[in-house]
C-alpha cells in the first residue's frame, strides 16, 4: 500500500480556539442518520418520509418515484411492506381518472407520517444541543 506523501505542519494545521474557526474551513456540524426499523428490517427514515410526502402531494406513486429516481416497482413494492410492517394503511388509493382518483395518505398515514416528523425534530434538537454542549457554539 502506497504511504501518504508527509507534509510539513502549516499554522493552518492548528486546530482553530473555541468560538473561532480557522481560515477557509467550515465550522464542524453534526450529521446523523435516523431510522425507524419496523420488523428489524423496513426501514423509514427523512428521505421516506419525504417520499410519502410527495406520493400524497402528487397523487401518484409513478410520479413520486419519478422525482425521487425509483422505479415505479421499487416503490411500490417498499409502499406495500412499510403499510404490512406499520400495521396500517398509510395510503388510500382510488382508480379512475378524474377529480378524487389518484393516491393520498389515509388519516392512519397521515398520523404516521406526522409522528415520524416530530420524532425526528426532537432527535434533531437533542443532537443540536449536545453538539452545541460539547463543541461549544462555534
């Protein structure tokens, strides 16, 4: 395995003090990835719900999975484990065309949806302040 080319230290190298944040680098941020698992194994997290979202908003699987890069397949397929997992019938699907057909969420998915969102924002405030707790405000 080829070694790193060794460089000299800089006074840029230097970790910045706290409360200032040396030049030309961003402060440090926390990035977390949360998921809710249902039977160890369908995971929901901001991206899916963001997906559900936008199955409701456009009333349309095809056209949510679309925008999000899936085939209309793959997201039927997840759609229909995450409703078998939850326990629940998150969308309500009428056929035909016209006024009232197309996909929205059920009020089962509504509440679903609802309860990841605020479980995520407390998640995001906890992180938020013990970052904050422990690498200062920066």
């Amino acid at each position: 395995m080829p070694s790193l080319p060794s460089r000299s230290p800089r006074r840029d190298d230097a970790p910045a003090s706290p409360g200032r944040r040396a030049r030309g680098r961003k402060a440090p941020e926390p990035k977390l990835r949360v998921w809710v698992l249902y039977n160890g194994r369908i995971k929901f997290g901001h991206g899916r719900a963001d997906f559900l979202q936008a199955v409701s908003e456009r009333g349309s699987i095809r056209g949510a999975a679309t925008e999000f890069g899936m085939s209309y397949r793959n997201a039927w397929g997840y759609l229909r484990e995450l409703e078998e997992a939850a326990g629940a019938r998150l969308l309500l699907r009428q056929r035909g065309r016209g006024a009232g057909a197309g996909t929205r969420l059920s009020p089962e998915g509504e509440a679903f949806l609802a309860r990841y969102r605020t479980f995520r924002a407390a998640v995001d405030r906890a992180v938020d302040r013990e970052f904050r707790r422990i690498y200062g405000s920066g």
